[in-house]
C-alpha cells in the first residue's frame, strides 16, 4: 500500500492507494487554522500541520483493515512558496508566512528592482519573483526581526517540513524550490546570485536544504513515527513536491501539451512543455516536472475562495452554492465581481480588495452574485492563460482539479470561458493522490523496476466522461465580449486599498 498526503493551506489530508486495483482503499481529513490580519499577512504554525497529519492519519487507518506496516512508501505534497524557519538544532523559530501573505510586497518590489526587473530576474533564474514567492518572506524577515533570521541555519518549505518531521532530513526537490525566487529552473540548481542578493551576508545560502531526487527515497521513516504509528522501519519516504507541481502529476500532467486547471482555494492553469519558451510573461511562473520538462504555470489568488466567502455571508450550504450559480444566466445580470480579496496575482495587484460593478435594483440577487463570482475567478485564470499559450501554445482540453471541478455549473463556466473541453479526473484527491503516485513509482523503481512516472500514471489515472463539459458556441461568444469587459475594467479602474 501507498500513503498519500497533502498539506494544504486550509487542511492536510491523506489517502492510501492498493496498487492492485488503483483504488483508494481509505482517506483522512483534518483542518488547519490560519492567521489572517488585514495588512496581507497570512501565518500557520507547523505545529497545526503536524497535529493535523496525525488526526489524519488515525482517521484513514480507523477506516480499513489495512494496518501501517502495509504501507511501503509515503510521499507528501504541500501548499508552495511558504517559509519555514529552523534554527540549528530543527526548532521552529517563527510561525510559517504562507504563499498568499502579501505583507511582504513592499520587499518584493526592493527585490525586484535591485535585480535588475524582469529580464534579468529572468536571465538569472529562468522565473519570476512575485510576491507569494518564498525570497520576499525571508526579505521581510530579515529587514523586520533580524535576530530571528540570525539564528537560522534550515529553510524549508511547508512540504519539505513535512519530510523532515517524517524522516529527519533536510532536503527539497526542484519543483518545490522553483516557486522559492532563489533557485535556477534552467540549470536545476540554486543561484548564488539571487541568494547574494537577498542576503549578502551569506546566512540564506548556508541554510539552503540538500536537493534531492524526486524518483529516488529521502531515507526511511523516522522511528519515532514508525513507532507512533506502527509503521515499518522500513517504510520510504519519497521527496514529494510542492502542490502546484503534484496537482499535475495527478491529472496524468507529464506529457508534453497536456493542461492542468486546479480550482481550490487558489486557481492554477499550468501545462507540460519539454522545452523552454525564448520569450515568456512575467506573470508566467516556470516549474520543474518530476520526471523532466517543465510546468510554465500562472495561479490566482482568489478562486472557490471567493465562493466560499459569499457562501458564508448567505449562510447556506456547500450544494446551494452549485444551484445558485446554475440558476442565474450567463452575464448575472450585468453584474461583476472583481474577487480581490486577498490581493492578486493575475493581474498583478497584491495590495488590491473586492470591487462589485454594476449592480442595480433588478440584478442584486443572491444567484446572480454568486455566478458573477465564479465567472469572475474564471475570467482572472484566461487572463493568465492568454498570456501562458503566447509563449506554450493550446491544449485541446484542460483536465480539471481542485475543489471547484466537482461543480457541473463550475464546469460548465470553465468550458464556456476558454471555449476548452473540460474534464474532471476520476480520482481527485489532488496532491493526495498524486503523492501516493509517486510514493508507489519511487518504491517500484527502488526495487530495480523501470517504471517512469508517466507508465504509473497512465496506468492510474483515469478522465471522467461523467464530468465533462464542452463549450456552446453562443455562449462561448458572448464571453468573449465580457471577457474584453472585464479586462478593459481592470485597466481603467484602481483596485489599490487606500
């Protein structure tokens, strides 16, 4: 058997994988809490993962017959970009600064013109830098508690924080590290330059985790979980990657063309490419593929998060939601939601807040805000788009995940706005899912087996025909036009909070 986990921003969840059926044989769930003031910041304490890996984690074995010592190899997916700060014996020094805290943009801005802007960021690491990346936070830190930054010796990011509570060690794979700002996505390897330049004193760079491989084990369990828990001694403990990267693997995302659209808290659209585009975006972030090429990506800050909030100011439940969308038409109305209610990355206005547009005595209903909500988080996420497919071209089909592809009225807005066939995968238990993938390829090639990524995942990864949407032509038009609304909108209008 295969443990899967998945260390979100809003909860950790774990899933166990049987091989022989591809079946997931239990799950477990546990919520995490998250501390939110209004100058952007946006903390967890690593203390709330790992309380919450272990409600988890007795919740899915309470659920089968399958005992611990069955499982033979565990990988981990985790939120991205979050800075985790460890002092010289592995103590937490501060709570975690997650990837949507915007506290730090003022930093950033320093960063970016201290390097030089776009292209020559672009020349050094072959990426980007906006704000939810990790190097603003440790900026932050530094200029903002230098005796904490003083005393740290480790960084990691939330995932790798989760291998070292497993395993001990202190590695990340390139993945992960290419949504840090301070790592080379071309070469695979950390720069000198950016690290110089976030800290010229040296102390980031000697903190810097080992880079591991994500087809090969960490190492084995610690046994002081194995005895917690009843795991084997034995058990592997594959590298795993950050969300973003995992969210793809387990749509089956490792072959050049193919699409992911992940609909969480967060909205990522990323695609697969061998190779490197010459002229690429600024608001296109590139990662690396587990098992080569890269994932050129573009994420939102706001998307069913923005559903979840006018869901809780109308107090009513999960599957009202799905109805009021569905029940308003195409356009809500005339009204428009622009959900920047945690800053944004596309576009690029982390210090901007919610505006609605338009509303009138006719239109202000409940089902017409809640549609001109989703169709504003997909209007933000073709915004990236249009700017990914200049440099990557256009699949044939975006395979969705998240949260938000269980919705058919989610869906069906998907496939309208990018006028894309949309499918939901079979299993979508996300990063889960996807690390228990790579848990079994790991574990199968640590055996002497050949196995890639791209043979497990086509051998497990399964589309939903049930959960499948195609674009209708009339309406696909007609978002079009409110599409260049929308944008024409953004241009004129000033988001900023005064």
């Amino acid at each position: 058997m295969y443990l899967g986990i998945d260390c979100g921003t809003q909860g950790t969840k774990v899933v166990l994988l049987d091989p022989a059926t591809g079946a997931i044989a239990a799950r477990g769930h546990a919520g995490h809490p998250i501390i939110a003031e209004s100058n952007g910041r946006r903390e967890q304490k690593t203390e709330w993962w790992v309380s919450a890996l272990k409600t988890a984690l007795h919740g899915l074995f309470a659920q089968t017959a399958h005992t611990p010592r069955d499982v033979a190899a565990i990988a981990v997916s985790g939120q991205q970009h979050g800075l985790v700060m460890l002092d010289e014996g592995g103590a937490v020094l501060r709570n975690v600064k997650l990837w949507n805290d915007t506290e730090t943009t003022e930093e950033n801005e320093r960063l970016y013109a201290a390097a030089g802007g776009d292209a020559r960021i672009r020349s050094l690491i072959g990426t980007t830098i906006p704000v939810g990346f990790t190097a603003s936070k440790l900026a932050w830190v530094r200029r903002h508690e230098p005796e904490t930054y003083e005393r740290m010796r480790h960084v990691l990011l939330p995932h790798d924080y989760i291998n070292h509570w497993l395993t001990g060690e202190y590695v990340t794979d390139a993945g992960e590290a290419s949504g840090t700002g301070y790592f080379d996505v071309v070469s695979r390897s950390w720069s000198q330059s950016m690290t110089d330049l976030i800290d010229p004193a040296g102390t980031l760079e000697r903190s810097l985790p080992r880079l591991a491989s994500p087809l090969e084990p960490i190492g084995a369990i610690r046994p002081e979980v194995a005895a917690e828990f009843g795991f084997s001694p034995k058990t592997l403990v594959a590298c795993g990657s950050g969300d973003n990267v995992m969210g793809a693997v387990g749509t089956g995302n490792v072959a050049a063309g193919r699409a992911t659209l992940g609909l969480g808290t967060s909205g990522v659209l990323n695609i697969h490419a061998d190779k490197l585009a010459a002229s690429v975006d600024p608001s296109v972030y590139i990662f690396c593929g587990l098992d080569g090429g890269w994932l050129p990506t573009v994420a939102t800050m706001n998307a069913t998060s923005t559903t979840t909030l006018l869901q809780q100011l109308f107090e009513i439940e999960i599957d009202e939601v799905e109805q009021l969308i569905a029940s308003a038409s195409p356009g809500a109305g005339g009204v428009r939601l622009f959900p920047y209610f945690s800053g944004e990355r596309i576009p690029a206005l982390p210090r901007a807040r919610g505006v609605m547009k338009g509303l009138s005595a006719d239109n202000l209903t409940r089902a017409n805000l809640m549609r001109a909500g989703a169709e504003a988080v997909a209007f933000g996420l073709k915004w990236g788009y249009e700017l990914l497919a200049q440099s990557f071209g256009r699949p044939q089909q975006f395979r969705l995940t998240g949260g938000g592809s269980n919705s058919a009225a989610w869906r069906q807005i998907l496939a309208d706005v990018f006028d894309t066939d949309v499918i939901r995968v079979k299993c979508d238990e996300g990063g889960a899912y996807a690390a228990a993938l790579l848990a079994l390829t790991v574990d199968q090639r640590s055996r002497g087996a050949g196995v890639t990524l791209y043979d497990v995942c086509e051998r497990y990864v399964e589309l939903d025909q049930t959960m499948a949407a195609q674009p209708r032509p009339d309406v696909a038009a007609f978002y079009r036009e409110s599409f260049r609304a929308f944008t024409g909108t953004i241009a004129n209008e000033d988001f900023e909070a005064k």
